[in-house]
C-alpha cells in the first residue's frame, strides 16, 4: 500500500505540469494546422520534410481535427515542425488521490447505502449520521485495500 500512495504521490507531482494545459483548447483547425500557417510553412514544404505529399499533410491535418491521429503521427510531425510533442493525463478531480478518495467514497456509498436498505426493510433503520459515519470508515478501508472493484 505505501508504494501505491508514493507510486501516487509521484504521479501527482508530475502531473502538477500539466493542469494549465488542461484549460487550453485546441485550435478549431488542429495544432499543426494553425502551427504550420503561424511558421508560414505550406503543406508542401512539411510534406517534404515527412517525405511525404501535400494531400497527405492536409489528410494528417484532417485527422487530427476530427481526433483520429495516432501519437507516433504527432511526434513525427513534432519533430518535423522542429517541436516537441508533450501530451499527458490530468485527472478531473484535481489529483489522482482525489479521484481514488471519489471512486472509493462512491463504492462505499453504495454498498453502505444497500446494506442500510436491507436493515429498513428489517425495521431495523439507521440513522443519518450512522450511515455518513459507516461510508466514510467503508471508504477509508477501500482506499486501503484498493479493490480491483474500485473501477468497475
């Protein structure tokens, strides 16, 4: 378990570069569209570059607007353009220990929340603070164990 959280932590910290390009948009024309017309490189002179036609830049071009362009096609177009290509995953809750503590708040509510279904219908109800109490220490425990479950 403590090699997850540092193997976590690590990641975090790595990915703390990454949040401000999360903000950004792609260009309505792709990357290397509007990078290609901003250098005033035409088609035929990165084709050339690539080894490859015009028709091709503008098919490359065309896939990456519509997101079908594979990461070797970019990096290969990266270096072409004298670039680097940077991609990387940011998790939406800010942080991959905060998407475990959602996913792990979201299971434990679950199986909580049935458990305390089968009591009430066995007259035997909790109460609203029990019930929070009994999901916080489930999520605790499945942040412990980490369940393959946790992601189905």
């Amino acid at each position: 378990m403590k090699s997850r959280l540092l193997q976590q932590k690590h990641l975090d910290d790595k990915m703390q570069a990454f949040y401000p390009a999360a903000a950004l948009t792609a260009p309505p024309t792709g990357w290397i569209k509007a990078i290609r017309t901003a250098l005033g490189m035409s088609m035929q002179q990165l084709g050339n570059k690539l080894g490859v036609t015009k028709q091709n830049i503008q098919n490359i071009e065309q896939r990456e607007k519509e997101g079908s362009i594979t990461i070797k096609s970019l990096r290969e177009i990266a270096s072409a353009l004298d670039m680097k290509l940077v991609y990387g995953l940011v998790p939406n809750d800010g942080s991959i220990n905060a998407l475990v503590d959602r996913k792990a708040r979201e299971l434990a509510s679950n199986i909580v929340l049935r458990a305390a279904q089968s009591m009430r219908l066995e007259a035997q109800e909790n109460s609203a603070e029990r019930i929070e109490a009994a999901i916080r220490e489930r999520a605790e425990e499945i942040k412990r164990e980490m369940p393959k479950m946790l992601w189905d």
